[in-house]
C-alpha cells in the first residue's frame, strides 16, 4: 500500500471566483482596481506545509479601474509597461504557520516589471469549491518595481487577494 501523506495536492488558480484587488491612493483620494488573467500552479497540504507552493501569474493588460484611459494610461512604458511585461508573477519560496490560529504565512518572490523583489505575508486556506479559497493582503512600494513617476500618486499600495483554486 502507497500512502500519500506529505504530498501537496495540485489546484489551478482560475479567474472565476477570484479577485486580486488593489488600493493606491491618488491626489489623496483612493483609487481601486482589478486585475484578471489568473494562471498558475498550486501545491497545498496544510498538513505539511513544506511541500505547499505557490507559483502564479496575472495578466497586466487586465488591469480596470473602471476609467478606461486611466486604464490605458497604466499600461504606457512609465508605469506597467505591459508590452514589455504583459504578467505579473510571484513564486513562493516557502509556507509556514504562524502564531494566529487559521493564518499562514507565505514568503516569496514577486516579479513586476522584470524587477524582482522578496515579499511575505499572512494568508488563510479555506477548503471549498472542490479545492480551496487562499485570501491574503500585502504592500509593496511601486517605485521598488519601477512603476510609475508622477508624485500625486502614493508611492505605496496594497493588494487583496481572493484566489478560487479547484483542484487540478
């Protein structure tokens, strides 16, 4: 008899059901949008966490803020340059617990822009929709990545995930 205990099951991060939302304040006022194009791979074992890994990717061009020209303003060379860098990736280096029972924490790189930078935050697994629902939140500094000049817009924002992963 094989037994699978230790080995992550696989689920594929779809648009349906998600949302990466974000926040960025502009002129002072805040400014929310939405990007779509969900790929990816997904490893998960709350059970064994070290063989868990996150490896996905968003579609730039998808990007709304419900302004169109502001929309494709954002896609131009100074800010998201999605010609150039049509996806935005994060690959996780690791998945530990944390201290707050039900929340993880996942350490990783995120690569905007062809500028790669390592980022952690705290996230919850919810078993459903055949597979999970992995929600998170982090900041990042724009001009880290090299989106961006103008100085009306915050140098910082912050991303919302919601991420619908069935199994594969």
């Amino acid at each position: 008899m094989i037994s699978l205990t230790g080995f992550a099951q696989s689920y594929n991060p779809v648009d349906k059901g998600s949302s990466i939302r974000f926040r960025i304040k502009n002129f002072g006022f805040n400014v929310n949008g939405t990007f779509s194009g969900l790929k990816g791979s997904i490893k998960f074992d709350p059970a064994n966490l070290a063989s868990s890994s996150f490896d996905v990717s968003i579609d730039v061009n998808s990007i709304d803020t419900d302004i169109d020209s502001r929309d494709n303003h954002l896609r131009k060379t100074e800010y998201f340059d999605v010609k150039n860098f049509p996806h935005i990736k994060f690959v996780s280096t690791k998945v530990t617990p944390s201290n707050k029972n039900g929340t993880l924490f996942v350490f990783g790189k995120l690569t905007i822009k062809n500028v790669t930078k390592e980022i952690s935050f705290p996230f919850t697994a919810t078993p459903g929709n055949n597979g999970y629902i992995f929600k998170g939140e982090f900041k990042i500094n724009r001009r880290d990545f090299g989106v961006g000049g103008d100085n009306t817009i915050s140098d910082n924002l912050t991303v919302m995930l919601d991420i619908n992963a069935p199994k594969a």
